[in-house]
C-alpha cells in the first residue's frame, strides 16, 4: 500500500523554537496569508529563551543539589572515621585501665598514696617490694615474675 499523500505540498520550515514559521516558508499555510507577524516572532523568541533560562536554571539547581549531597556524604565519611578512631582509642584506653587495675605493683603504689606517702617514697617502697625483675609496668602481667607466670 502506498503511503497517503499530504495535501500539503512543501514541508514547513520552522525557526529554531519549533514553533514559528521562518521567513522564507512556503507551506500552504504561510502561502495563505496566515505566516506569523513579527510581534508573534518576538514573542516566540522570549518565549523559547524563557525556556531555555528555565532549563539552564534547572540543571544549576540540579548541580547545586548534587553538590550539597556530595558534601553531605564527605562529611558523613569524615564523622564514621572520627567516631571509629575515637572508639578505637577507647577500647585502647580500657585495656590499658583493666591492665592496669590487675596490676599488683600499681595497686599497691596506689595504697601507698592513699596512705599518705609521697610519689617518690611510694615508688621506692614500690620497687622495694616488687623488684623490677623481668617485665615491669604495664607488661608486669600482675606483678608476677617470668618463672611464677609458667608455674602457674
């Protein structure tokens, strides 16, 4: 089958909005007497740069907010890396404090404060007590000497 023909001879030929008739055009339309005036050309063009301004306008808004999101999630990454190294120092912290606290050397240092005595007199009577045989503060594993900790 054939394809209907148009009863219009000559395509139209538009300006750049896709709207208005150009000048020059030669549809029947145009040929009739009804080709648009350059008032309604004017407004044409506002209209398109209308459009054009609107879409620019959009894809502005549209980086904006990508920007921001972008930002958003750094700074979201930047919180989740602090918080862990802050947890991470804290778990440090809290070892240290049970070895610590399961220390006989500093507990009895601390006794000794309590007492009264001086740091440099707890310290002596600190290492008279428990000489420094071996390992000694945070790694004296319980004040306990290298020979005691395989017996035990």
């Amino acid at each position: 089958m054939s394809k209907a023909r148009s009863i219009h001879s000559k395509q139209a030929r538009l300006e750049a909005d896709g709207e208005t008739h150009r000048r020059d055009c030669e549809c029947a339309r145009c040929d009739a007497g009804f080709s648009p005036s350059e008032r309604e050309r004017e407004v044409a063009g506002r209209r398109v740069a209308g459009k054009q301004g609107r879409r620019a306008a959009e894809r502005a808004s549209e980086r904006r907010k990508e920007t921001a999101r972008l930002k958003q999630l750094e700074l979201a990454l930047f919180f989740q890396q602090t918080n862990a190294r802050a947890d991470a120092e804290v778990q440090r912290l809290r070892a240290l404090r049970v070895q610590a606290a399961s220390d006989r050397r500093m507990d009895e240092f601390l006794r000794l404060r309590k007492d009264g005595l001086s740091v440099e007199l707890a310290l002596a009577e600190v290492d008279r007590r428990f000489p420094a045989a071996g390992p000694s503060g945070a790694d004296n594993d319980n004040g306990q000497a290298a020979a005691e900790r395989t017996n035990a």
